[in-house]
C-alpha cells in the first residue's frame, strides 16, 4: 500500500520516516552517488524534509520499499531554491494545485524484480493520490529514459525545459499532468485497477482521501 | 522523476497482425502512384490501428512521408536524430521508452527526443527497414529507412498492433521506394511514369519469366500480369516487350541489376 504522511500523521509514522531516510541515503547516496547529500548517520534528510512536505511511503509488511516527497510550490522547492535554471522554457509552474515531486525511488536492496513492480506502484499510486488530494500537476526532474517510460505508460507530459546535466546524468524538467487520463492509462499499462493509496489520520482510524489545502498554509500566512 | 529504475512493464503478446488492414493496406500500397496517393492510404491503415502519428525516413533520416503534429520537426542534422541513431543499431522494432537502452545518445539526440515530447508526441514504435543492396551473396544488409508510428502524448501505444505496425512499415517502405525510383520520370515533363506494380512486372519480364511465372511470384493472376504489361506498354508507345525492357532501361526506370535479378 502506498501511505500517505502529512505533517497531520506523521506521528504515526516515525519509525517508517526513519526507515525512508536511510532508503534514500542508500538510493541517491551509495547507489546514484550524489555525494554532496551524504550524511555521516546514513540518513538522507534536507532543508525540504519538514512540515510542508507530503510523503507517500511504499510500505509491505511494516517495510519502507519506496517513497516519494512532494513539496507545495506555493513555498520553497527545489526549482525555486536549487535547479531555477532547469525551466528556462515554459518557466517554473507554481501553484496550489501544483507540486514539486522529488526523492522518487525504491530501496535498491530488492532484488530488481520487486523495485521494478516498486516503481509501477509507486507510478500508479502517484497519480491516484493526485487525482484524490486535488493536484492537477506535478513537476519534477527526470532522466529521459524515465520520462520515455512515463509515456509509454501514458502520462501527459509537458516539458518545462530541454534536459541538462546534473551529478553525471542529464535530466529534464517536465510537469506531469495528473488527470483522470493519466490516471486510467498507467492503470490500464500496468493492469494495476485497484486503489492502492491509504491515508490514517489517528492510529486505527479508516483510511480516508487526503485532500491539500485549498492555499498551501503560508501562502494564506502571506496574504 | 530522479532515479533510474526500468518501470516498463513486460508488453502483453501482440495479437494475431490486424490481416485486413494490412491486407488492404498491401493492395492499395502497391497500386499508389503518387507518394501523396500513399500518404493518405498511410493514414488510413495507421487510424485503423490506432495510432496518432506516423513517420517514414530513408536511412539518412530524411522524411518521405509525415503525418506528424504541426510543432514537430525532423532533426536538423541526421546526427541528432536519435530514432535515426537507434535503428542504425536494431535489426528489430523497437519502443521509444527502448532507444536510451539501444544507442548511447548525444545531447543534441536527447534535445531531439525532448523537443519531439513537446511537441506533442508520447509513446512510439519505430520499424527499423533494412535491404540488401549491391546483390552480393552474404554481403551486409543495411538499413534503408524506418517506420515510426506514434502516439499523441498522454495516449497508450496500442500494444496489441504493434505486429500489424511491424508489417505496414515495411510495405509503406518498399512503396515509397518504388515511386521515389519513379520520380527521375516525374521531374521530366513527357515521360511516361510507371505504377509500382507495373514497375514489378516489367522487372520480372526483363528477367525472363512468363506471365504465369510472374503472377505466380506477384500472387496476382496471369490475366492481371498481362494488363499491367500492356499499360505499361502503352504509356511507353512500345509494341513489344523487348522494347519495354530496352526504354525501361534507357530511362533507369530499371536498374541492370533488376534485369539479371
């Protein structure tokens, strides 16, 4: 199940946060080498890890196997703060509706089978959360082969700008359409039809639907 | 998304090929005589199947045929063609979400891909077209054009078709070619043009072979042989055969390599 962990729950779930930011210290540190985010504790966590964030958290049998972080861009994110460059095209899409998504991945201790269907849940799961929480796009970094896969899979993609090269690898900055279409079509790709995404609000509660903020919290504290 | 993970799922068997769109495709194809007479039969056979876009290149990238979204554009240099690159590398069809995995792309042929996806274009299959040339017996076989068809962005490829794709390609290939060998004779005002299928038949005459033998090979009857031959005679001003193949020949309508097979 993918779960949803907002600043509202997250007290529910520090032990598997933990579990997701060694996940990602072995992901984006041991694996893809992206020194500069190496930690002496093994724990990947930045300047984006805090109130603000959404996670959803791929979890079996009380085990993180994947994750992904979003950030509203309505705050600080990594095209404002980090990669402004990266979206020289169309230009930085920001709005209430629209979040950053980052720190995708699967624990790449599984063996590469289980972080293949990972990444299908974790792709399936995304986009059912979005339709659910009232996101209509999400922009982020990607490498071209992932997009190529995304397409094929039949998201809607708009790219922001043309790919560059960051930590080795070039990536391109492009926003994913999360409608119904996009939603339907991986669900169809992936013949994955049920519904995966779980939010608990209190310990035992029913899932329900998470839904963002009609304005991300300062966004409303600026006006 | 930043990491680097193969979220492709295994595709579901191809279907039996689609027979009567491409049987119909075949006939029309081969029949065609001008190459925008075969774009439209193109685009027949490719809405049949379900995709949204189709692009036929020679194997130095250069568009015969295009039914592509207005915002697209062919890459300015073959070297950045990256679907070029790829299938100068694959003797099979091959995905678009596969061409990173096939050829190790430059920037200019990421940009090329990138550009491609804003202008619309989603997932594709490319038919890699390759042909002997030069007749030589164990010699390479080159690539001589490829086939893509394509999907509007946020579309799924129809995976059950790909076989039909598979199939299209290679005779909206050969089609093209034909009329392309034809076009010596367009580009001079009086010349008389052949149809492909003309073109075939007096192929196969100046090889020797009977009417029977050539609707045999063509799998068209020896009565229809005999009608293609004997326009194909009226549009040189030609009496006899012998002086068909003679004019054919003059004209490099027919190559001496076609003449000895």
């Amino acid at each position: 199940m993918l779960e949803v962990v907002t600043r509202e729950n997250k007290h529910l779930y520090t032990e598997q946060l933990e579990q997701m930011f060694r996940l990602r210290h072995r992901l984006f540190v041991d694996s893809m080498k992206w020194e500069e985010l190496r930690k002496p504790d093994g724990r990947e966590i930045d300047q984006f890890d805090n109130d603000e964030a959404v996670y959803l958290l791929l979890i079996e049998d009380g085990e993180v196997l994947g994750s992904h972080r979003l950030l509203p861009t309505t705050g600080p994110h990594l095209f404002s703060e980090i990669f402004p460059e990266m979206c020289e095209q169309k230009g930085r899409q920001t709005g209430p509706r629209i979040y950053e998504l980052n720190r995708t991945g699967t624990d790449p201790l599984l063996p590469r089978d289980r972080q293949l269907q990972g990444m299908r849940l974790l792709l399936v799961g995304l986009l059912e959360f979005c339709q659910g929480a009232g996101i209509e796009k999400l922009t982020l970094l990607t490498p071209l082969h992932t997009l190529y896969h995304c397409l094929m899979a039949g998201v809607k993609v708009e790219p922001l700008g043309l790919p560059k090269k960051i930590d080795e690898e070039r990536q391109a900055a492009v926003a994913f359409v999360t409608d119904e279409t996009s939603l339907a079509n991986v669900r169809d790709y992936f013949h994955l039809q049920e519904s995966i995404v779980r939010y608990h609000h209190a310990p035992g509660a029913e899932s329900s639907v998470y839904r963002i903020p009609p304005l991300a919290p300062h966004a409303v504290a600026a006006e | 998304m930043s990491e680097a993970h193969d979220i492709t799922a295994a595709p579901p068997p191809c279907a039996l090929p689609r027979g009567r769109v491409v049987q119909e495709f075949a006939r029309l194809a081969a029949d065609a005589d001008t190459v925008a007479g075969l774009r439209r039969h193109l685009c027949e056979a490719i809405a049949a199947l379900g995709f949204d876009h189709v692009l036929l290149q020679d194997a130095s990238g250069a568009v015969w045929l295009a039914d592509m979204p207005a915002a697209w554009q062919p890459a300015a240099e073959a070297r950045s063609d990256a679907v070029l690159a790829a299938a100068q590398l694959s003797f099979a069809p091959f995905l678009w979400s596969q061409i990173e995995r096939i050829a190790n792309l430059s920037e200019s042929q990421q940009d090329f891909l990138a550009q491609a996806v804003a202008a619309g274009i989603g997932a594709g299959i490319t038919v890699p077209i390759h042909r002997p040339r030069g007749g030589k017996i164990g010699g390479p076989i080159p690539l001589a054009g490829l086939c893509s068809f394509l999907m509007k962005n946020g579309r799924l490829l129809p995976l059950e078709t790909l076989a039909a794709a598979h199939y299209i390609g290679a005779l909206a290939f050969d089609a093209a070619e034909a009329l392309k060998r034809a076009e010596p004779a367009a580009i001079r005002p009086g010349m008389p043009r052949l149809t492909p299928r003309q073109n075939d038949c007096v192929v196969l005459v100046a090889q020797g072979k009977s009417d029977w033998e050539i609707g045999r090979l063509l799998g068209i009857s020896e009565s229809t042989v005999h009608k293609h031959i004997e326009d194909a005679k009226r549009r040189f001003k030609v009496s006899t055969r012998i002086q068909l193949v003679v004019r054919s020949l003059a004209d490099a309508r027919l190559s001496f390599q076609d003449a000895i097979g």
